[in-house]
C-alpha cells in the first residue's frame, strides 16, 4: 500500500474487512468437522505447490530487512526456508486431525419443570490476531482459528509485509475453492501502524485481540482496544531450589530452563536458591552456567559466595532477558521464594525442584501463575508439549484463557434449552 494513505482510506479497508469476515464467520459455524478438515488439507497442499511463490516474496522481505539493518536473529525468524515451508503445511495437517472442539456438551441439566440444558462448546466468532516477524504465524494462527469455526484477520508486521499476503492469499484461494467462505482468512495490506489502532476498536466486526510480539506491543493494544484482549506481556519465569531439592536434578532442570532456548517466553529469568542448600547447589550450578557462557546477576548473598557475579538491581528481578543472563536470588524459606515469584514474576511459569511433597504442594498452591511445575523445567510451556497439537499463544491473564492457549481456548459456549412447552409462572 502507499505511504501516502488517508486514515479514511485506511478505515474503509478494515471496514470492508471486518464486514466480510463477520459474515465468513456464520457460515463457519456451520460447516461440519469433515468440511473444515478437507479445507486445511487443501490449505496444507497449496502451501507446498506454492512455495516457489512464497520464497520469492519472503526474498523480497528478507532484502529489505537487510536494507534496514534488521539483527541477524530477526532475519533467521523471518526466513521461510524449503523446511520451514514443508513445517508450515504439516502444521495444517497436524491440526486437521485434531479433535474438533466446537459442539461439545459441557454439561447437561434437566430441571424440575422438565426443561433441559446443555451448555455447548461454540466458535468465538472473529478474531484479531496481531504479530511480529515471523510469516509461520499467519499459517499457523489461520489453521488453528478455522478448526475452532473462527474467521480470523491478521495483521503481521511491515517486516514480513511480501510474505504474509502471499500466504494469505494462498490459504483463502485455497480454502474457497475446498468450500470455505470467502473473507475467512484475510490479512491487512497496510503497513501504516495506524490500522491497528482501527483495528482493535471495530468491536462491531471483531469479537476477541491476541497480540503476539514484545511487551511494547501488548500494552499498546491493550491501551487503545475497545475488544477483549488475550495478553502475554512477557515471561519471567521462576525456579526455586528448595532445601530438600536434589542437587543434580536441579542443576539439570536449571541449565535446561536457562539454556536450551533462552530466547523464548518459557525460559528462566530468575532462580531462587533456599539458603539451606546455598552452599551445596551453587558451585556445581555455576560450573554448568560457565559451561554455558551464561552471565550472572545476584543479590548481596549470592555474590559473597560467587565474587565474579554482577551484583542484581532491582529492576533486573523484574526483567525478561530473553538471554543468557540470569538473576540469582539467595531466600531463607519457601514463603519467601513464594512471596518473590507473586511480587516480581509475571504469572507465566515457575517451578520447584524438591523431594519434600509438602513443599511442592505449598509452591504448586501459592504460586499465582498460569502453569507451576514441580521437579520439571519451565520449558514444557507449550501448547504441542500439552498435546495441543499446537497455540495460538501462551495467556498470562486469567480470563478467559490462561497458559498455552489451544484450540479449546479459541471457543467460547452457549446454552441450548429444550422444553415441552413450559412457560415461567
């Protein structure tokens, strides 16, 4: 789209947009799992007969990516590979033989007057979906909101501009011709960041936001929508290493939770370390955190013991490195450990390492966060290691989703109530 568009023009194509997708999204309830399993196979195959076209737009991004001096992390994420395109396609597949979570019974009750209600699982409607740099999302959030009887528009971010409308253009030609309403999945063409702020106020059209992308982001939807958010600020993920932990199970679960991926929002920001153990754990954890050039931040007790350790701030217990640095906080007992993790954490996932069932059970009961672990690393925080099959993100809020959020979370239900002929007295 041009630089040059009015904020009218940019209206009346989110309009048009959310008109269309408003009535995709009745004729979606309606079709039945078979109609939407044989669109995401045909989905699934027009991703891979196009990824000649995929590739050439995503090398259009990926130039003017380099132009603007995107990081080298940030053009790994854009990418779209032979690989990754095959990914992409197989996530369809994978979704597709999943169990279709609209039309559940989730219960059923027959009153005294003979009137009977069943609460049934029913599509959200439409959904929003707004994120950053990588193209997969825009298949993989399309896939998920379809199964779950949902249109979806997308609004990707102006980095990934070339491939994000070649991909939507594939899976809605694609999905039409396997029977899907038009305008099911769609994805705004306008880079301009004021369509997003037109976008998160058409509560007319648009039932449910899910902001995907840093911080920064989330809270500037949050701030301007007129429509229900699902967030993810961020994860500052938590382990605690009670006196009664075992010492090499915890050095493994840490240097997994820190290490093996410590870009990610299911990573560990902040360990915890009971004083009773201090002197045993931390030596044999700090050889594995040197093993893994990880740099050290603690309070006063942690960087007696560990001299070459930079001494923690206050706003480093607060941070989300997405990096390996790691703050390192010495407490006297479980309360304390809890009481850091509800004060600093961001009701994300944390975890305990201990041997004391009375303990894991305090933690796993006083930790107010959207998944807790006991003797397991944080990094099992993910919607295909829940048997999900796949996310459409992870929810540190508390309604109506909260932790990785599946295709049951991409539903909401009604009331469906049957009677004889009764009428209220």
């Amino acid at each position: 789209m041009s630089k040059e568009i009015t904020s009218e023009e940019i209206q009346n194509i989110l309009e048009q947009m959310g008109e269309k997708a408003l009535t995709a999204s009745r004729a979606l309830a309606l079709l039945s799992p078979d109609d939407k399993n044989k669109c995401l196979l045909q989905m699934a195959d027009a991703i891979e007969d196009s990824a000649k076209e995929i590739k050439t737009a995503n090398k259009k991004d990926l130039k003017a990516g380099k132009a603007k001096g995107l990081s080298n992390a940030m053009l790994d994420r854009l990418e779209l590979t032979d690989e990754r395109i095959e990914a992409m396609a197989e996530g369809l597949r994978t979704v597709a033989s999943l169990d279709d979570p609209v039309g559940k019974k989730l219960s059923s009750i027959v009153r005294p007057n003979g009137i009977k209600i069943d609460k049934v699982s029913v599509p959200i409607g439409v959904i929003g979906i707004i994120f950053e740099s990588r193209p997969n999302v825009t298949v993989d959030a399309a896939g998920l909101c379809l199964k779950a009887g949902n249109a979806v528009i997308l609004r990707g971010g102006s980095e990934a501009i070339n491939s994000n409308l070649v991909l939507a253009h594939c899976l809605n030609r694609a999905g039409v011709i396997a029977g899907l309403p038009d305008g099911a999945v769609q994805l705004i063409p306008v880079v301009d960041r004021r369509a997003v702020g037109v976008m998160v106020k058409m509560d007319q059209y648009i039932d449910l936001i899910i902001p995907r992308g840093g911080e920064g982001l989330i809270r500037a939807v949050v701030e301007q929508s007129t429509i229900p958010v699902i967030k993810h600020y961020k994860g500052v993920c938590h382990l605690y290493v009670d006196a009664d932990a075992d010492i090499d199970m915890a050095v493994k679960i840490t240097e997994n939770g820190k290490c093996q991926r410590p870009g990610v929002c299911n990573a560990l920001e902040t360990l915890l370390v009971s004083e009773a153990i201090a002197d045993k754990f931390i030596p044999p954890f700090v050889t594995s955190m040197c093993k893994n050039k990880v740099e050290l931040r603690g309070d006063d007790a942690f960087c007696k013991l560990v001299p070459t350790a930079k001494f923690a701030s206050e706003e480093d217990f607060y941070t989300e490195y997405i990096d390996l640095i790691f703050s390192v906080k010495i407490v006297p007992d479980l309360s304390a450990a809890i009481e850091h993790i509800n004060h600093y954490g961001s009701h994300h996932s944390d975890a305990i390492i201990t041997d004391n069932p009375k303990n894991a059970e305090n933690f796993l009961r006083g930790v107010d966060s959207s998944t807790v672990y006991h003797n397991a690393s944080t990094r099992f925080t993910d919607g295909f290691e829940f048997g999900m099959g796949a996310e459409i993100g992870i929810s540190t809020d508390k309604l109506h989703a909260r932790g990785p959020m599946g295709l049951v979370e991409l539903t909401s239900y009604k009331y469906i109530v049957y009677g004889t002929g009764q009428v209220r007295e």
